[in-house]
C-alpha cells in the first residue's frame, strides 16, 4: 500500500505494509516512528471498519510504515492502513483482469469513526508525487480532489467513504476520475480585494507603490494612523503580474502543507498577503517546529508580507528577516536534517512616527520619533529600497468624490516596466539584480555618479544603500521607458530613503 509523508512542503513515497499473525496474544504495533496522531489511527481504523460492516482481525496485527528513519505525523495514514488490513485479511480480493490494483495508487485520508473520509494536509504534495513517480493516479478525500486535480498527466479520485473505496477495488462500483482544474482560467479570473481608487489622495505613495511593484522592491510606509497604509499594502497585489502557473502551484503547495487553502477553492489564484501581529514569535514567522512547518515569510512566497507597526515586533524577529530578504529562502535546520522553504515576498512595513501615532511638531515630538525609530535596526533598514511618508488626507480630499489613480491604471504601468526588464535580463526584477549586473544595466553617467556620491556622503549612507538607490532608478527608467538611467531618475531614488534622512 502507498502513501507518503510531508517532509516540509514536499511528499515522500510511503510504503504501508500490515501482517497478521496467529501466534501470541492480539495485539496491534505500528512501527516506522510514528506520532502519537499515527499510533492513535490504530482505534479509529478499528471502529470505522466495524461500523462500515467490516471485520477488524482478531489477531496480532504488525503495521510497518516505510521508510523506518523518517517521522510519521497526522492522521492520513488512517485510509491506506485500512485498506493494507483488508487486503491482508481477504476483505479486499486480490486483483484480476479489468479490477483496479492497490500498488498503482497512492492513497491517504483520515477515518471518522463512521467510516467516512475527512480532508488531509499535502493533497497536492501527494499528486505531484505521483506524477513524479508514474504511478496512475491518487485517491483522496473528495475535499482534497479539486486541489489535486490541478496536477496534470496523473487521475485524482476523490472518495466519501471507506465503503465506496472497497467496493472499488474489488470491482462492485465504479469511480470516476476528477475532472482536470483549469489554472490558467481561475487565475486570470481573479480579482482583488481592494482597487487604489477607493483610497482618498496618496498620490505620491501611490507613485512609489507603483515603482515598488514594478521592480519587486521592498517598501516602508511612514505616516501617522489611518492614513490608508495598511488598505495599500492590500491593494498591492492587484498591480502585481498575475501568477503564473508555476507560480500557483508553488504557494498553494505551501498552503496545503498547513492547512491553509480556503474552503471550496482547488488553487491560491492571487498572491498573498500575509500580516502576522507584530507579538508573532520567530517561529511563527520564520517556521519551526519538530517537524519543521512553513511561517509567515513563506506563507507570503510571491505575494506581500506585511508587517503593521514595525517597530512593535521584537528586534529579533526583524533580525530573522535577513536571510529571507537576501536568499529569498528559509532554511531550517533539526537533527533529522535540514528544511529549505522557498520565502521570496515583497516586504511592506508600515509604522507611525511616534508610539502616540502623530507626527513631531515640536522639539519634544521630534525626541519622541528618533527614539521611536531607533528600535529599528540599519541593516533591516538598508534592505528596504523604499522609504516614504504618508501624510494625513486633507478633509477636502476625503470628501471628493473624485476618485485617485485606481488598480487598473497602476497595473498597466507596473506590467509595462516589468515588460521592459523582462525583455532586458529575463523573469528576474530590477530589486533582485546584483552589483554586477547593476554596473552593466543601471551604468550612471558622470553627473549622476558625482550626484549620488555627494547625497551618500551627506546622509552617510552603506554600500548596500547605494545598490538600493541604483536598483530603484533603474525601475524609474524602466516606467519612462528609458534605456539609460538619467540623473532625474537617480535624484528620485534618493528621495525615497526617508529614513536615511531621519535616523
């Protein structure tokens, strides 16, 4: 019998064997390192066998889950581990011509007491798994059947009842595979959740938002509360080029991993969002655990982590944040090994000025916000290629009912530059170019070199800085459809690093 195991985001084949013995007293064991979840399936097989009219041996019973040095964790096992005592004990005939054979699936799903099939975690782990392995399909609870459908080349039977399931493999009924999802189709149907035009003036944050999406830049909001920092941070994937396939693919096997996919939807279709209170231990946002589990950084993998009131979160936590920003990776380290989570999202802080929320006015105020700002570390800072403000909305703005630059109109000037770096350097944004390839596609003249080694000296700005600057100017030329980077667009870059200017 077939199965796996969810090592992080990937599946591993699992081989389930069961023996029944007439010698000694009855007694079932399962070995293979099982968690208490697997060890406890042994009293759910039994009483959703007896209560679907089956027999449970009264013999001594041996399950082994293969391979033997890899931990076993939650309830899927419950479905092939019945299936493995039936087939031992002859409720399930072995196979003939034209009836389905056990070894061409593989099979995982958690038992009610009743016998019916409740939704696991991975589905789509698992069918990538089977495609990769050339095995005919998988079965799966009926709830898991749209999400492994999404994985072509391999049949997805989706099953309500350990019932329905032996009568299947023993030739008395028939199952029909699900019908294949159409990604492309759902994806393109997406929409988002909140359009720019709905929020009142910004439009210089708008502007950089605008900048920040088109070349994949990390981006800080500063400004005081209700402002409508955190309404664009959610309205920013729906500027962003929509997923591509692949792309779908890689967040909604993060997602299943936890647990995570909304009800009633087969794919994650739009990029997410993720906003994690700023009391998140690391764990919670880097991942962790025993058997190590996605965090926040991966759970927002090609969408938007975004983190309200930045300097809320514990130093440590921002610390952690480096390594992702950097690799684009998160990589988690046990004694069993070692775990590697893609996490490449656009970081989206937002903060007030001060604890209070208000902007400094007075000499007190000003005290107020550098002390404030201070708990904010510069090398987290320097990894942020945007700093803006966003200022309070004049009353007049916000009873207009004029509305701003909305999502369309933004979405066609992002896809419009990323066309411009794609045709240049390929699938990779501007916020990911190194230094090397900056020299060749972000080459200053001498002005605008002379220019921006005069603003580094003023606001003693890093190394790492001036790669910020360069990279953010060359999406400025990317907007302008500007195959050289002109000194406007350098002296543009540097105004967005307000923070520089403040701290």
């Amino acid at each position: 019998m077939q199965s796996f195991v969810l090592r992080g985001i990937d599946a591993i084949a699992c081989e389930i064997e069961a023996d029944l013995s007439s010698v000694g007293l009855p007694k079932t064991t399962i070995v293979g390192l099982p968690d208490t979840a697997v060890k406890e399936s042994t009293e759910r097989v039994r009483t959703a066998l007896l209560n679907s009219g089956y027999r449970f041996p009264q013999t001594r019973l041996t399950i082994n889950l293969a391979p033997a040095d890899v931990k076993k964790e939650g309830p899927v096992y419950d479905l092939p581990i019945a299936l493995a005592l039936l087939r031992a004990d002859g409720t399930i005939e072995p196979s003939a011509d034209g009836r389905p054979r056990l070894d061409t699936f593989l099979i995982a799903g958690e038992l009610a007491l009743d016998g019916r099939v409740r939704p696991i975690k991975g589905a789509i782990s698992l069918a990538m798994l089977a495609r990769d392995e050339n095995v005919r399909g998988v079965i799966v609870p009926r709830a898991n059947a749209p999400e492994a459908a999404t994985v072509d080349g391999i049949d997805v039977f989706g099953i309500e009842t350990l019932g329905e399931l032996v009568a299947f493999f023993n030739g008395q009924a028939q199952l029909s595979p699900h019908e294949t999802i159409d990604a492309d189709t759902l994806i393109a149907e997406a929409q988002p959740a909140v359009d720019f035009g709905d929020i009142r003036g910004q439009e210089a944050a708008k502007r950089a938002i605008v900048i920040a999406a088109s070349g994949g830049h990390n981006l800080l909001m500063l400004g005081p509360a209700g402002t409508g920092k955190t309404m664009m941070a959610k309205a920013l994937p729906g500027i962003l080029p929509r997923l591509t396939r692949e792309e779908c693919l890689e967040v909604t096997r993060i997602y299943s991993s936890v647990g995570a996919i909304p009800n009633g939807a087969p794919l994650m279709t739009t990029r997410p969002v993720r906003t994690p209170h700023h009391t998140a231990s690391s764990p919670a946002i880097i991942g962790g655990g025993t058997n190590p589990r996605p965090g926040d950084v991966s759970l927002a993998h090609r969408g938007i982590l975004f983190l309200d009131e930045l300097p809320e979160f514990s130093r440590a936590v921002l610390e952690t944040l480096r390594q992702p920003l950097e690799d684009g990776c998160v990589t988690i380290a046990r004694s069993q090994g070692s775990i590697t989570f893609p996490a490449r999202f656009m970081l989206v802080g937002a903060l007030n000025p001060t604890p209070k929320g208000a902007m400094a006015e007075d000499e007190v105020g000003r005290r107020a916000m550098e002390k404030y700002l201070a708990r904010l570390s510069g090398p987290l800072v320097d990894r942020i290629d945007l700093h803006i403000e966003v200022p309070a909305v004049p009353y007049r703005q916000l009873t207009s009912k004029v509305r701003g630059t909305d999502t369309q109109t933004m979405r066609e000037m992002v896809l419009s530059a990323r066309q411009v770096q794609q045709k240049r350097q390929g699938r990779k944004p501007n916020g990911e170019l190194n230094g090397r390839e900056l020299d060749q596609m972000a080459a200053l003249d001498e002005s605008s070199r002379e220019t921006l080694g005069s603003f580094m000296r003023e606001m003693g700005l890093s190394a790492r800085a001036y790669d910020k600057i360069r990279r953010v100017a060359r999406t400025i030329a990317d907007l302008e459809r500007s195959e050289r980077v002109e000194m406007h667009h350098v002296t543009e870059a540097v105004q967005y690093r307000l923070l520089d200017r403040l701290l």
